[in-house]
C-alpha cells in the first residue's frame, strides 16, 4: 500500500505543487480525485476548507498545498527541498506567501473578470507578476531555480501558476507583460524535470478547465505563448 494518499483535483494548481513534491522526493502514493462540482460527503469531513489538495499519511489528514509541503519535509527530510540557510528559508516562506496572498487572487480576478472589470484586472495581474519577477526571483538568486542551484518548495509553489499563463494570458485584453530572461530561464530548467513532465497539461486544458471549474465564459478565448522579454 502506497505510504500516502493525495485527495486532489487534476486541474488544481494546488494540487500539483503536491504532486511535484511527491514525485521529487520519489514518494509512492495513491491519487484519489475528488469532483470539485460534486464532492463526497466523507470528503466534506476530512477537508475542513471542502478545498484540495488534503493528504492521508499514517492515520491523519493534512490540508492545504503549502502546510502539506512543508510535512512531507518534515516526514521524508530527503532529498531535501526547503533550505538549510535561515535566510533562504525566510525568502522562501514570504514568497510562498506571496504566491497565495497576492498572487492567486490577482490571477483568479483576471480569470473571472468581464466587460469593464477585465482591463484593471489583466494591469493588476500584470503588476503582481512583474514584482514576483524583478523583485523576487530576479533578487533571490542567478538561478536557475528561484534560491539559486538547487530546486526548492519555493519553485514547485510557483510553477503551476506560470503552467497556466498562457490559457490565462490569451483571454487578457492587452496581454500579459513579456516575461524577463531569468523567468524563462527558471521556466526552462522546471520544464526539463521529469516531475513536471508527468503532471504538465496543455495551456487548452488549461482553458477548457477554466471555464469548467471558475465557470467563466470564454467566447474569445484564444490559447498562444507567452512571449517571453524584457531583460
Ligand atoms: N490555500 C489552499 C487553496 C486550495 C484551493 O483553492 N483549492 C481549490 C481547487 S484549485 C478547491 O478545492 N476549490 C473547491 C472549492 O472551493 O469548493 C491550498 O494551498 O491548498
């Protein structure tokens, strides 16, 4: 029997982070997929948010994408993916905040917005991206992984957003800003992980469970690249 079992949706972003982290640390594990439009009651009792992802190891439940993260560290310390070094650990965790605080809500109002609501929505997004860039990964290290060498939690919190930037980009008016060298080049060493080859999904599916999840009309919706830019 698998040493744990992740309770996720396979469209969730949050739900792939954990996957990632399973997959890197090479732990074995069940996939129960729960429908988010129609959840079963017993998962109503081990997920207190009715959110995934919630993981089952040893006899309890564990929820949300980064408290989970931060136990698997803990349970199977190696190969490690949180930092040794108090600063580096301290970046990790206001960036990890970050991602969920500011980030998350800036991409789901873009997502969701319409008529006149969609040009703030896209600048504001656009704005939170640039900062994450220019301020975050750009100051955190050269790379190519957002602490520098080695891959961390740090990375796999924000891979599943930049997965989805394109489906997400192609219904912004104006589009998304062009991104710098040093997130193409993090974008690139993440893509070429054996761990985000196997849980990737195209930027149409991507799309297509947009409007399936969020519920947002799409008539307009064309999927291209990000292009990426500035330096
Ligand atoms: N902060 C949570 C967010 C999880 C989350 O928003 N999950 C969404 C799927 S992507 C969900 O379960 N939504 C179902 C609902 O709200 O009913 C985490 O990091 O795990």
């Amino acid at each position: 029997m698998a040493d744990i079992e992740l309770f996720t949706a396979n469209f969730s972003p949050f739900g792939q982070r954990v996957r990632l982290a399973l997959l890197e640390k090479g732990i074995d594990f069940w996939h129960t997929e729960i429908d988010l439009a129609n959840k079963p009651e017993w998962f109503l009792v081990i997920s207190p948010t009715g959110e995934v992802p919630v993981i089952r190891h040893e006899d309890r439940f564990v929820s949300d994408s980064t408290v989970i993260l931060e136990y698997l560290e803990d349970v199977y310390p190696q190969p490690a993916l949180r930092p040794r070094d108090p600063g580096k650990r301290a970046q990790m965790r206001f960036w990890m905040e970050y991602a969920d605080e500011k980030l998350f809500p800036a991409i789901v109002r873009a997502i969701r917005s319409e008529g006149e609501g969609r040009v703030p929505a896209a600048a504001k997004l656009r704005d939170n991206l640039i900062f994450v860039e220019r301020e975050g990964l750009a100051r955190c290290s050269r790379g190519p992984y957002w602490l520098g060498q080695e891959l961390s939690i740090l990375d796999l919190v924000y891979y599943p957003f930049f997965e989805r930037l394109p489906a997400i980009e192609s219904g912004q008016p104006g589009g998304l800003p062009l991104l710098s060298i040093r997130l193409r080049y993090w974008l690139d060493a993440m893509r070429e992980r054996p761990s985000v080859q196997a849980t990737q999904n195209s930027a149409e599916a991507h799309a297509r469970a947009f409007t399936q999840y969020l519920g947002v009309r799409q008539p307009r919706r064309r999927v291209g690249n990000v292009e990426y830019l500035h330096a």
